[in-house]
C-alpha cells in the first residue's frame, strides 16, 4: 500500500485531558497516512474519540480517530422482531447487546406510545382501546463513550370485541346508577381496590385504567344525557398544559393551589405530593365546584393526597378552581408537586396538570456544566448548570464540526441551579439531523468554560 507524504498547513486535535500521543495513523482504500508529533501535547483521554482537522489544497478534511491501541468498538443491539399485539394485553420485551469493551450500557428508546414504559432493558406496554394500528419504536443502546447502535421495529395493536354489556355497571345490579359513578370515581382516587369484573366495567374508554373520565360518562348515562357509551376517538395532539399558581395566603397553615381550567372542563384526577413528616390537618376543598359535583379525597398515603372530581354540571365558560389544604408545620422551602389530568363532559383528557416548587438548596460552590438528559433524545433534552455566584451565562450548541446551530442562554442568571432546553432546533427553528452535538458554557468575567457532547436520534 502506497505511503503519501503532505504537508500540514493546520492539524487541530480536539479531546480530553490524558496522555501525549507520539504518532498517529490514518487509513483509507488508496493509502495510509501516519503523522509524526513532535513536542506536542495532546489532551485526550485514551478511550475517548478525537478529530482531526486537516487544511489541504484550500479543503478542510476532517476524520475521528483513536489513540493507538485503545479503540472503542459501539455496542450490537440483538435483532428484535416485529410484535402483534390485541388491546388490553401485555406485550413484555427484553433487549439484549453485547460490548467488546465491556462496557456499562444503557438502554433508551425512542416515539415510546402513551403508556409504555422502558426501565433498564425491560420494555412493558399494554395497548389502550385508542392505541389500534402500527406503532414504530426505535430502541437503542449506549456504552457511555460515543458508541451506540439501534433497531427500530413496528409494533401492530389490533382492536378488542365489542364493549361488554356491563359497562358502567359496578355494583352489579344491571343498570347505570349514580352508585357506580361514585364507585368509579372513587377507583380513581385510589380508595379501594376494583374486582377484574369492576375494572372493565369502570374502564368505560377503555384505555386500560380508571379515572375521573370514565366517572363522568357513567353519571351522565345515568342522568339520561348520553344513551349509550361509543368508542373514544383516538387523540394524537399533545395535551395543553394547565396554568397553575401558589397563592400567597392569609393563614400561614393552609396551601391554596390556583388551577386555570379550560372550557368544557368536567373533571379531574390531581395528586399532590407533599414533604414525607407533613399531613393534612383538616379538610381538603376544591373551590367553584357546582352543587352537584362529586369529590373523593385519598390520604392513605403518607406525603401525598390523591383528590378526584366529577361536575358535568359546572358552566361551560373557563373559570379557576382552587385547591386547598390546610397542613400544620408549612414552611416557605416545603417542596411542592401536584400533578393531574383533567376531563371534558365527554371523558376525554383535556389538559395535564404539572406543577412543581423545588425543596430550597444550598448555592453551589463551584461552577459547573453537566450532562445533559437524557442522551440520547428526541425530540428534546434538558441541560444542567450551576453558578456558585451571579454572571452573564452563555450556553451554546455546535455541530460536531464546530459550526454554530443555536444559542440557549445570552444573558445574566442568579447564582444557583440552572437548566436550559434544547428542542434539536437551530436559531431559524428548523430541526436539524441526528448526530453528535456539543454544547459549551462560558461565564463573563470568570476562567471558566467547559464544553460536552450530546446525541440526537430522529
């Protein structure tokens, strides 16, 4: 094989802090290149990927290359199969890959459907009633050091017979009654536990779970306004979000949660999650509730209070509803969560209930930049920073190339906890390809820059 000798107008080696290297060989079909250094340091860590950037002729030749003797070789996903699977049954897989380097591997998958769920390498999903046809998953698999590989696979839900006759009929007495909304309604705080004749009985739109939704279907068809319980049409637009705010309250002793709620709102399923050592010290209110509505409050479980509501007779015009409950012992630093969906008169989900005060901590006593999660994403992912004293931040994307794709925070932050988001848009808001992407950091005024990689899988 030929040997050709160049001359190097600008050789930039990019990589982590490790070892000098002494040479390094390029290889191709027509020639193999090797590259004397001499007196040059090269900062890299042996296992990790470097790339080189070579200035020819007017053209930048850019290559990813090892260390001599320490390469990585990217983990093999085993092959998976397409799956067929009928609504409401379980469909369990188990991914498999194998690591030349021994690597500690991770498991992510990509479009997971509603209700499906990855933990390690176990993927579990049980189909609703309006998961029916092809769904295309893609797994993959990561050594933690740029190595990765993937197989995507189509997964086809067929739908279930008919709905049975006794749909909506929990207590068993042969017609739809207030009684089995109430029944129902309590099913989805967590009071009790439903016989499997009760869960498909409850499941009225069959998604494989019981909730404030199914509840209100039920009292409806009790009061005459629906004859008959039809097939939910499937919803493919992400649910809105629900605008809820923290009110500054006269009693110290009592958390007030403000919810905004949409038109056409008839229901919903909310639970807040408190400090572990606090607990209600009295009754929990939803305020501007109709007369008519139904409420169940669980707090079986230390922490956390489960509430569920039914009021298909609340006016169709937007209007807050507050959620109150007294707690002894709330400081200002309590950490806060209250999460929920909430219902249209029709049972369907109308929006999703995510709000969230972060317990306070200490400022962090040196600037940092972390990985960003997870990795690999799409569409997006979440980057972590922190500031142990206040400064201009600039937080910026890259391609693997160096070319910048967009900017993520430009501006003065307090010290603390930072994250940032990045959508796998560029400044113009086009998605760009999946890839290899860096991210870096710099703070004004301070010796500080620190730069990291993140993976995006379309």
């Amino acid at each position: 094989m030929a040997r050709k000798q160049i001359l190097l107008s600008c050789a930039l080696l990019v990589g982590l802090a490790g070892d000098a290297l002494a040479s390094l060989q390029l290889e191709d079909s027509d020639a193999v290149m090797e590259i004397i250094l001499k007196e040059v340091n090269i900062p890299t860590k042996p296992e990790a990927l470097t790339t080189l950037f070579l200035f020819k002729e007017g053209v930048i030749w850019t290559t990813e290359l090892n260390a001599p003797g320490d390469s990585n070789t990217a983990p093999v996903l085993q092959s998976l199969q397409n799956q067929n699977v009928s609504v409401g049954n379980p469909l369990n897989l188990q991914l498999q890959a194998t690591d030349r380097n021994g690597d500690n591997l991770t498991y992510s998958a990509t479009d997971l459907p509603s209700g499906a769920t990855l933990s390690g390498n176990s993927f579990t999903w049980t189909p609703a009633e309006t998961q029916t046809g092809t769904h295309q998953i893609t797994f993959i698999v990561s050594d933690g050091r740029g190595g990765t590989d993937s197989q995507t696979i189509q997964i086809e839900v067929k739908g279930s017979s008919d709905p049975p006759s006794s749909l909506g009929d929990l207590d068993g007495d042969e017609q739809v009654s207030s009684g089995d909304a109430i029944l129902a309604l309590r099913f989805a705080a967590g009071l009790g536990v439903p016989t499997e004749d009760q869960k498909t009985a409850a499941d009225i739109d069959r998604d494989g779970s019981i909730t404030s939704g199914d509840a209100i279907l039920i009292l409806r068809k009790a009061a005459g306004l629906i004859e008959s319980f039809s097939k939910p049409a499937a919803i493919d637009a992400p649910l809105a979000m629900v605008d809820v705010r923290l009110e500054e309250s006269a009693n110290p002793s009592a958390l007030t949660l403000t919810l905004e709620l949409a038109e056409g709102t008839a229901g919903g399923d909310l639970s807040l999650t408190l400090g572990a050592d606090l607990e209600p010290s009295g009754d929990i209110l939803l305020q501007e509730l109709s007369p008519k509505a139904l409420t169940v409050t669980n707090t079986s479980r230390q922490g956390e209070i489960r509430t569920s509501f039914i009021d298909p007779g609340r006016e169709e015009k937007p209007r807050p509803l507050s959620l109150i409950v007294p707690v002894k012992n709330l400081e200002p630093e309590t950490p806060i969560a209250l999460r929920g969906i909430l219902y249209t008169r029709q049972g369907r989900p109308a929006g999703e209930v995510r709000f969230e005060r972060a317990a306070a901590h200490p400022l962090p006593t040196l600037f940092a930049l972390h990985q960003n999660q997870p990795n690999p994403f799409n569409p997006s992912t979440i980057i972590s920073y922190q500031l142990p004293a206040p400064g201009d931040v600039l937080l910026n994307v890259y391609s693997i190339t160096g070319q910048h794709i967009k900017t993520l925070v430009d501006g003065p932050a307090a010290a603390g906890y930072r994250t940032a988001m990045w959508d796998g848009t560029d400044e113009q808001g086009r998605r760009v390809g999946s890839g290899v992407y860096l991210y870096r950091i710099s703070i004004a005024g301070e010796r500080f820059m620190e730069c990291k990689r993140m993976i995006l899988l379309r």
